[in-house]
C-alpha cells in the first residue's frame, strides 16, 4: 500500500490518481447500472472506496477540490439547461405547491431532529447549523428522478410532469435557502436584510444578464457559429459563477445554474447540452462524485454511536418528510391517493444536489466533518430505494 502512496504523492502522481479515479468511477457506475441503480451511486462507492473510508490510498488535494468546483459549475448548469419552461408552465401551481410544501417540511424535520439530537455534543446548539441540515433535506435528485420515470414509462402525463416541476421549483428554492444561510454564515453578513438585498439585486443582475443574452442573440441570428457557441457558453457560465460570488456573495453554482436557465430555450440547447454532457461525462462529474467519498470518512459512523443514530434517523425523516410533505401538496391540487403516494416517493431522492449542498456546507464550516458521513449516507441510502420504491408503486398501480 505504501508503494501505491508512493506513486500517487510524486510529482507526476496526480496522472496517476486521476487515472484511478476516471477508471474506477466508470467502473463501478457501471456495475450500479447492471443493477439498475444510478451511475452516481457508483462515482460515490469508487471515492469512499479510495478514500479514508477504505483503502486510503487516494487523499484529496487542491488541485482535485478546484477540479471538483469546476464539475459542480458544470452539473448545475447542466441542471439548468435541462429544464423545460413550458412544461412548468402547464403544470406550474400544481408543481410550486408540491415543492413548497416539499421544502418546508423536510427544512423543519431536519432542523428539529439535529435540535434534539444534537450530535456534535454543542453546549448552545448552532442554529444556523441545525437549520443547514434541514437544508440538505430539501433538494430532489431531477435527473435520478427522470430517469426512473423515463424507464418506467411514466415520465409524460399529469403525475410525471407535476414530479418533473416540483423537482426543478424546489431545486430552485433550495439553492436560494442555501444562499441565504451561507452568506448569513460569512463575516460580516449576519443581517438578514443585507442577505435579502444581496439575494434581489443578484435575481436583477440575472434579469439583466438574460436581457444581454438575448439581445446578442437577436444581433447573431443567421451567423454560423455552431462550433464556437459552445466556448462562448462555457465562458458565460463560468462569468456568471464568478459574478455571483464575488459581487454578490451568493454559492457559484447558483450561478451556474441561472446560465443554465437563460439558455434553456435557446435553439442551440440540444448541440449545448451534448457538448457539456461530454465536458462533464469525460472529466470533471466523475472528479466531483469521487471528491465527495475522498472527503468522507464512514469509519468515523461506526466510532461514534450518536452520530450512526443521527444517519439513521436522519435517512427516515428524508424519507418521511418528503412523501408526506408533497404528497400533501399532490392533494391539495386534487390528485388521487395512488398519484400524490407516486410523487412522494418520486421526491425522495437526493442524488447529486443535495451532495452539492453538503459540500458547499463543509466549505462554509456549517456541516463538519464528521457530520458529513451522516449527509453522503442519507443521499445513497435515498438514491438506492428511490427507483425500486417507485417501481413497487407504479407496478402496483397498473395492476389494479
């Protein structure tokens, strides 16, 4: 093992870990897809597996925390560019019901479980950082989410689409929430005005920059560009990850995603979205899911009780919170008992937002280190029973 170390600690040796690190997340997303699971599943298993949980032979470095940003700029932009404004446009207020009251309970129980718990053993309980732990329950795994439904056959049609929205709507109010806190967790930012005004004069510099985009657009049209575009809009996300944060103090990916909401409906988005598939695809997703298991420690679960009792009902609550909060929301927008059960459930997987949350958390110092197991442990533990839970439902139903 040590020869290994060697390897990977020269000054070449970042060759090697990447290597390692491309060829044992494509293996073992692989292998999750043979057992019809997300390939994420598999990124997340290949970094515990060579990080401190295991083997230990792989340690994260600055250069793989930049490379690791990049990939989460590009995962929420991806996000973004993914999303479908007519869609939420049919099914809008069934969609905004479904999130709101999916983000609100799940906010609360998170919150109240740490306040009860408390399992880091603080004399005064950080409420801050309670409520951040409410704040990673919020967010819903879109494509996990879709891909299910696609297999299944049910992403088209009230119920899929409704699921689709709440997705997209409570990502949306999630990112925002996260927002907030963490400017609130910076020197200096402790007003909740001054997060507020922040928060409205980011949104104006949004409205203004997607008022540039399309007017360019307008001046571009019928200019051959195909090839080059794709540049151009890796330049815009990244202009607009940076704005967000230096300018305004609001998470990079916020603005990362936002590029990718303005360039939702431009005609290019399919070429766009198949350039940046492979950008992340190729390097820089596979980077940011192993990155998350180099940082966790699941060893750390087993030497402290409170924290493996806090995973526990951290994971029920996660589940709990988001089939009854939007199943709820389903209710009240009149849909059947079989229907709001199956958008329950199609809400309760994580997935790669609610790992993008922890992060930024850890990064923030809102979520320790040894809290951050319990955090990557809800989000597999919910990313596996998610489909087969979904699947159970939606077989059941077509049956009757």
């Amino acid at each position: 093992m040590s020869f290994i170390e060697g390897i990977f600690n020269g000054d070449y040796g970042y060759l090697a870990v990447l290597a390692v690190i491309l060829l044992s997340t494509k293996f073992l997303g692989l292998a999750s897809r043979k057992v019809h699971m997300p390939a994420v599943v598999g990124a997340l298993l290949a970094g515990i597996i060579l990080g401190p949980s295991c083997l230990g032979v792989v340690h994260q470095t600055d250069f793989l925390t930049k490379t690791a940003e990049i990939g989460v700029i590009i995962l929420m932009f991806l996000s973004g560019l993914e999303t479908d404004l007519n869609e939420l446009k049919e099914n809008g207020i069934a969609s905004f019901i479904v999130a709101l009251i999916g983000v609100i309970i799940p906010l609360g129980g998170g919150t109240l479980i740490y306040y009860i718990m408390n399992p880091e053993g603080e004399v005064t309980v950080d409420f801050l950082k309670a409520l951040f732990v409410g704040v990673t329950l919020t967010a819903t795994s879109v494509s996990i989410t879709v891909e299910t439904l696609r297999e299944l056959g049910k992403l088209s049609g009230r119920m899929g689409t409704t699921i689709l929205g709440a997705a997209v709507i409570d990502d949306i109010i999630g990112i925002v929430v996260l927002t907030a806190i963490t400017s609130m967790s910076g020197e200096g930012s402790s007003s909740i005005w001054i997060v507020l005004l922040k928060i409205i004069l980011f949104f104006i510099f949004v409205l203004a920059a997607a008022g540039a985009v399309f007017t360019v657009k307008k001046l571009l049209k019928g200019v051959k560009m195909r090839r080059r575009i794709s540049i151009y809009v890796l330049a815009f996300c990244f202009i607009m990850s940076f704005c967000s944060e230096e300018f305004f103090g609001v998470a990079d990916i916020t603005g990362a995603y936002f590029a990718g909401i303005i360039l939702c409906t431009f005609g290019s988005k399919g070429y766009i979205d198949q350039r940046f598939d492979i950008l992340g695809y190729l390097f820089f997703s596979p980077i940011f899911f192993a990155s998350i298991g180099l940082k966790t420690n699941l060893g750390e679960l087993v030497e402290n009780p409170s924290i493996i009792s806090f995973a526990i009902v951290l994971l029920i609550v996660a589940v709990l919170s988001k089939v009854i909060g939007c199943g709820i929301g389903a209710k009240l927008c009149k849909f059947s008992n079989k229907d709001a059960l199956s958008i329950g459930i199609g809400m309760v997987s994580r997935g790669e937002v609610a790992l993008i949350v922890a992060q930024k958390g850890s990064d923030c110092g809102l979520l320790n280190s040894n809290m951050f197991p319990a955090i990557v442990f809800m989000v597999i533990v919910t990313t596996l029973i998610t489909p087969v839970m979904l699947k159970l439902i939606l077989t059941e139903k077509q049956k009757i």
